[in-house]
C-alpha cells in the first residue's frame, strides 16, 4: 500500500512516530517518510536512528498551516499523531491545548485538503469518550472535525477517519515506565490513585498494525477501536514492583477511575467486527456507504442499544504474566 509513496507523521518524533516508522521501512519501501515536529533536538535524534535515504525531517508546528502546507506537497498518506496529552498539564495551560489539539487538528485537515492528500487518519484517546478533563475535551473536538472533514472535501478523492485506543505500555508519559523509575531510585513503597482504578491498554506494535490496517479499512467518516484488554492499577503495580507495598495517593486532577472508548450514546453507531469496533459517522456524507462492510470486506454487526465499552466492564483482561511479557517485548 505505502510502496512508492509519500507518507507524513505529524508528531513523528514521539514513542508512535518512531514505532511506525520501523514498521514502515520494515515492511514497504516509501518513496519518502516525513516526520513533522517542532523540536529539532528530537529529530536529531530520530534521524541518527532513521537515516534511510527515503526519510526527511520538517521544523515545523501545527499550528502553521502555511507550513504544514509546505510539507504536505506531493504527499499521499497523512498520519495526524502530535498533540498536548499531558492531563494536569492541560488542565493548568487549556489555551494552550485548545490551541494544538483543536485549532492544529483544523489546520491538518484544511492542508490536507488544500494538498490533494488522499488519506488522513488521527489518532485519539479513550479520554475523548464522554470526557471529564480538557485534553480529552480537546481530543473528542479533534474527533468530530476529523469525522466532518469528510463532508467538505467537494468532488477531491480524500478520506479522513480516527483511530482511538487506551493506554500504550512504554510510551513517554506512561505509568508503566514511571513506576520503573521508582523502583530504580529505590522507593520504599509504589503510588497509586485509586486501588479500584482500570485501564485499557495496548501495545506500540499493536498500535501501529491497528493504524495501518485502517487504511486499508477505512471509507471516510470511521471512529476504529480495538479490542483490547484492560488492566487493575493494582495488579500493573503488583506486576512491575512485587514486593512493596501500595500506597493510594487520590486521583489526580481531571483523572477518571476508569475508561470508556464507547459511551451508551454511542452504542446507535457502534459496529462490531472480530478485532474491533467502527464508530459510523453521526452525519453522512452524500451518497450511501455500508460500514458494516469496510474496505478489507470485514463485516460488521451492530451492537444493543446502551451498549458501552468500558475498561471495568470488559470482557478480557491483561493477567500480570501476561502484562511482564508484553512490557519484556516492548523493552527490546
């Protein structure tokens, strides 16, 4: 699908960025792969890493769409992963996070449409179903302009669609590599909000076939969600530090105790396949599409109404064996 082609990574730098990259080079051979961020230290780095001739390295913030512009030219596939995903951070600066996760998610879709781009995937959170904190709030406005996105591309042959998904062990930010470093300055005891606290999770690897696959499924308009398991707070500690003992600090501030990908109100658009949900667009564009058929020919069904998929309701669960394992693959 990629072999020949021009691919750009917004936020390409970040634990996503560099993941599908590998798997990129691994698997296709792209005539280019653009990675757009604004922190040259971070590209310098990525670029000792990927230094294949087909990779190029773009300064450059969303909140330009003059250059964002500049980059798209000639480029086919649009990857839209860079955004303000600090919680507290957020909560502390919501200008600011307004400002990249909503205005920048607008200036993507506007260039990508001004560039003749012909696919564009963004990638959301959990947090942006039924959202209790800005950056969530942020990520379910991303959500809806990508989704609409696709009623205002006139005669242009551009599909934009969101793949959401939970918690990514090792990514920066996680608690997962928090609670190693912890254990490393030989704390005595492991913090942790709430000891009835679940989360999904989901793997880089996992991440990234997810957001590849869904190019190939995508026909505009589409919510993906995996199905992936969750995990007790108080396990994952367990897991990664057995012998000290826990201690409950309180929720932080915008944190929910557990998460939704999605809501009872969403159950009407809501379509299972075997792998995954497919959240159908509220409003259409003109002309009839099937989702319940997507583009790889996956069929789909609908769920019940009031039908929510939520981390502490979910039927499948990470056990702490399973969780050393995927957390040992994910350090390789």
């Amino acid at each position: 699908m990629f072999n020949g082609k021009n691919i750009l990574i917004t936020g390409g730098t970040g634990s996503f960025g560099k993941k599908f990259v590998k798997t990129v080079l691994e698997k296709y051979k792209p005539n280019k792969v653009i990675i757009y961020s604004r922190d040259e230290l971070k590209q310098y780095e990525m670029a000792q890493v990927f230094d294949d001739r087909c990779m190029r390295y773009f300064i450059g913030d969303i909140r330009d769409k003059e250059r964002l512009k500049k980059a798209m030219n000639g480029v086919e596939f649009v990857v839209h992963a860079a955004a303000l995903k600090h919680v507290p951070i957020a909560e502390y600066n919501p200008m600011e996070c307004i400002k990249t996760n909503i205005n920048g998610a607008a200036n993507v879709i506007d260039a990508s449409i001004d560039c003749g781009i012909k696919k564009v995937i963004a990638l959301s959170t959990d947090k942006a179903a039924n959202p209790i904190n800005l950056y969530g709030a942020t990520k379910l406005a991303s959500d809806k302009l990508f989704v609409a996105a696709n009623n205002i591309t006139g005669n242009q042959d551009i599909l934009f669609s969101v793949v959401r998904y939970g918690n990514v062990l090792g990514s920066r930010g996680s608690v997962v590599p928090f609670f190693k470093k912890l254990l490393k300055e030989g704390v005595k005891e492991i913090p942790i909000t709430e000891e009835h606290m679940t989360r999904f999770w989901i793997t880089l690897d996992q991440a990234v076939e997810f957001v590849l696959k869904n190019f190939q499924r995508m026909q505009g308009g589409e919510i993906f969600i995996p199905k992936i398991p969750s995990m007790k707070i108080t396990d994952m500690a367990k897991a990664i530090a057995p012998n000290l003992p826990q201690k409950v600090i309180g929720i932080r501030p915008g944190e929910k105790l557990h998460e939704i990908m999605i809501p009872k109100d969403d159950s009407r658009l809501a379509l299972e396949f075997s792998d995954h949900y497919t959240l159908k667009p509220a409003i259409k564009k003109t002309g009839s599409t099937d989702f319940s058929i997507n583009g790889l020919q996956e069929k789909g069904k609908e769920v019940k109404i009031g039908f929510e998929y939520r981390s502490d309701n979910n039927k499948e669960w990470l056990e702490i064996d399973e969780f050393l394992e995927l957390t040992k693959d994910e350090e390789k």
